[in-house]
C-alpha cells in the first residue's frame, strides 16, 4: 500500500490535475479532501481537454473509484452538472466508482450571494478595512463560515427533508437580515431551497454515503491512495498570504481532517511546482512581473483561470514560496510543470531568498505586512530556445533546462519526483516509481 499526497505549493494552478491524472493509473482510490468548485483542474488526454471542478481528477480511469471527502464544500448543481458533461464525454460516474460524503458541507445560494456581496463593498466610510480577496465568487467562504459556526447543511442533510428545512430555515432568518440591511439583496425563501433540496436529492442520493469507510476499508486492504490536493500553499487559510487566501486548509495535513486519512497513513508527499509563478485574484505576489516578460509568460502559458477565465498574474519562480511549503507539507518530492513554456524567453531568474530590513529570509513571512517589504534575491540562469515537449529522460533536455531544474532542485529543499514538458498525460520525465 502507498498513500501519495499531491498538492500545490504556490498558489494554485500548478498542473495538479494533469499529475493526478497521471498518477491515477497505479492508484486504487482518488480522494479530494478539501476546497470545493473554486478548483479547476485541466487534463488533457487524447487530445481532448476535461476541466474538473469537483470530482476527483482520477475519474477518467475506468476501474478506480473517486471520494469527495468530508472537507470539501459542494455545490450540488455543479457536481450534476459536471457528472452529467462526463457522461456525455463517455465517462460513467456511478455509485459504484463515486461517492460524495454525507458530512461534505453544501454550497447554498446564499452563500454565493454573499461571496458576490463582499467582493463588491460599499462605497463610504462603511467599507473601510474591508478587503476585496479576489475570490472566485463560488461561495466557498462563506460556506465554510457556516460549517465553524455549526450552521451549515451537509450533503446527508438533502436526504432529511424536516431536518433540512428546519436548519435551513434557521440560517435564513441571519442571511436574509444581512441580504436586507446591509447588501441591498433580494431575501431568499425556504420553500425555494426546498425545492433545489428535493431536485438535488433525486439526483445526488445514490452517491451520498460514508466516503471515511471507503477510504479506511482501501487502506486496510492495502490499496493505493492519491489525494488530490486544491489551490496551493500560499492560498493556506493559516499559512497562506492571510487575507488574501481561500478558506480551508490547502497543505497535506488536510487530507486528515478533510478525509479521515490517519496521518500515519500520509506517505509520499509531491510538492507541484509551476516552473514559473502564477497568482489569480489580489494579494501579494513578490516575484510578480507586470511587464512584457509577464505578459509573454502569460500567453505561452496559456495562463487564464479555467474557473473563472481570468487572466493569472505571472512572474519568476519563488523558491522562497516553494521552500516553505515544503516545510509545511512535508513535501518528499517535486513535480515540476509546464517547464516548456520557459522556452524561448530568454535568460531565467528564481528567486533564493528575500532581503527584508538588510537581512536575507528563507521563508515567507507569516504576515504580508512584512511580505510587502521583502524584495527578491534572484539566482540568475539560462533560458533556453529548444522544444522540449518530445523530452522522456532528463537527459534529453537541453544542458541549460537541466541546469535550471537543478537550481530549482537545490533551492527549493526537495528532490525532483517528475518534470512536466507538456499538458498531455505522455508528455511527461518520470524520475520516480510513486506507487
Ligand atoms: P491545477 O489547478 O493545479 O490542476 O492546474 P490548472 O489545470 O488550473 O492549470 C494548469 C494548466 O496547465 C492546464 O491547462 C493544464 O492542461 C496545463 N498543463 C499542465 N502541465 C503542463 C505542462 O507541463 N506544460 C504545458 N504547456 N501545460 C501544462
Ligand atoms: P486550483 O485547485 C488558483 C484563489 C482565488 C482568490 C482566493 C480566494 O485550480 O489550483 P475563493 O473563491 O477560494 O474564496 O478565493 O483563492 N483561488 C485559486 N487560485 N487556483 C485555485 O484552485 C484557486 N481556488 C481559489 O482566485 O484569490
Ligand atoms: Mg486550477
């Protein structure tokens, strides 16, 4: 048995859903433990492109089953949606190879109208210290916020139509004085999201169950297990570049709280690493780079958000960023991606540390206060102009890529697992057996 933890150690958009996929082909079981349709994870196969939002990247392999676990946040329209457009596509999603867990928190339509309110504050003095995050408007916050202050509806929740409404009911007497005093918004009525409850219910209760006793009874029988991971490090509800984060825990640590995973049972875990840096969504970006590099980055990379379409911000690799998320993941490996836009973009930088008050910093500083005064130290290094998407072994790379990803090796703290030189699952230099 291997229990393999992916996640990103940036912020976000590392090529997770590629990697997953790749991987999934000696995995068992493949379990998204937190985050929700925020995600959006783009695989390429055969040349035909799937963005997931919420169902495990691992889907696409006929004979593995897929767990949504526990501390993810759902939006039942979203995951009918996207079961019925795979379906379409050919993939069966069935309760035989998906289950949703019952204590998986629900996306209400509240929660989306709050997100939405938030990000747009008033005018005058009453929206001052309110930040605008940048978020991606899927009422992921909120709905977490409803799950800590034990509001929430959970996905077992649809199957108890009196237990629904009730709590259902309850929660509205809060957001509909928020809705009404403070946001200027239409209130929202039960019987409405009695009706979404009962459409949601027919469709989603054969998927509803104990995803913990799935993933237990794979770990008994020695299966292999991937966790998928969501968003990145650096958008860490703690760790993360706080406010400006999403709201769950993003690093490896939350496979155990988001799906029951003892931690124990937590053993590889690969570090995805852009070959550059990309932000999507305000906040601090140190190595960010608003000029003709950035934007050149941006459309080689094709880096627009496949949740939201908007364009990422891009900038050089931050091995400081990389450095501190292997320290809270416990990262044993990296898997470097989209190492083939670098082409042709001439001399490459990655920064090493950060000066902050004349003294050089190893790690991002837990407060962006101080983030902001930290400028980058950068270790300069070749570019290279060759088309490295054919490459199957380091050793077909050219001398200036390699010695880029041994920099980036030395810098971040943490072997090299696998290199991406492509979107497609083959285009790909495996350097490690992960399962
Ligand atoms: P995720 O959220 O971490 O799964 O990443 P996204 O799917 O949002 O963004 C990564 C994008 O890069 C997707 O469009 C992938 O198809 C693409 N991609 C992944 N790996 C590579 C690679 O090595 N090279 C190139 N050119 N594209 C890649
Ligand atoms: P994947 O899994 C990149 C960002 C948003 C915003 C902040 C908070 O595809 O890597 P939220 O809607 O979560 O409250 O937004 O987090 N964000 C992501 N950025 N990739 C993601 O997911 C993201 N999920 C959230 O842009 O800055
Ligand atoms: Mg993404």
């Amino acid at each position: 048995m291997t229990v393999v933890a992916v996640v990103g150690s940036q912020w976000g958009d590392e090529g997770k859903g590629k990697v997953v996929d790749l991987l999934t082909d000696a995995a068992d079981l493949v379990v998204r433990f937190q985050g929700g349709n925020n995600a959006g994870h783009t695989l390429v196969v055969g040349g035909e492109s799937y963005a997931l939002h919420l169902v495990p990247s691992g889907i696409l392999h006929p004979g593995k089953r897929a767990l949504v676990g526990n501390g993810v946040v759902v939006d039942p329209d979203v995951l009918i949606g996207e079961i019925d457009d795979l379906a379409a596509r050919g993939v069966e999603v069935t309760p035989g190879n998906f289950t949703v867990s019952a204590s998986a928190h629900v996306i209400m339509p509240y929660h989306r109208m709050l997100d939405g309110a938030r990000e747009r504050p008033p005018a005058g003095d009453c929206a001052g210290g309110r930040v605008v995050i940048g978020t991606t408007g899927r009422g992921i916050g909120p709905c977490y916020e409803d799950k800590a202050s034990r509001q929430g509806l959970r996905m077992g929740d649809l199957l108890l139509p009196e237990r629904f409404s009730s709590r259902a009911g309850a929660a509205l007497l809060e957001k509909n004085a928020l809705f009404r005093t403070l946001y200027a918004l239409p209130e929202v009525g039960l019987p409405e999201l009695e009706a979404l409850r009962e459409r949601w219910a027919a469709r989603l209760a054969p998927f509803i169950g104990d995803a913990r006793a799935v993933l237990w009874e794979a770990l008994s029988a020695g299966r292999n297990v991937l966790f998928e991971g969501a968003q990145g490090s650096q958008l860490d509800i703690d760790h993360g570049t706080y406010p400006y984060v999403t709201s769950s825990t993003t690093l490896s640590g939350g496979a155990c709280g988001g799906a029951g995973a003892p931690p124990r049972s937590l053993g590889k875990v690969l570090g995805l690493v852009k070959a550059y840096t990309t932000r999507v969504g305000e906040g601090p970006f140190p190595t960010e780079v608003a000029g003709p590099f950035g934007e050149r980055l941006r459309e080689a990379g094709r880096e627009y958000g496949t949740t939201t379409g908007r364009p990422r911000r891009c900038g050089h690799l931050d091995a400081v960023a990389v450095r501190t998320a292997v320290a809270l993941s416990g990262i044993t490996s990296l898997a470097v991606t989209k190492l083939d836009v670098l082409r042709g973009l001439g001399p490459l930088k990655i920064a090493e540390s950060y000066r902050l008050d004349g003294e050089l910093v190893r790690h991002m500083p837990p407060d962006i206060r101080d983030l902001a005064r930290c400028e980058p130290v950068y270790r300069d290094c070749d570019g290279f102009g060759e088309d490295i998407s054919g490459a199957r072994r380091l050793s077909d790379l050219p001398g200036a890529a390699r010695r880029y990803l041994d920099c980036l090796e030395e810098l971040c703290g943490a072997p090299l697992g696998l290199v991406s030189v492509g979107p497609e699952r083959g285009e790909t230099v495996l350097l490690e057996k992960f399962f």
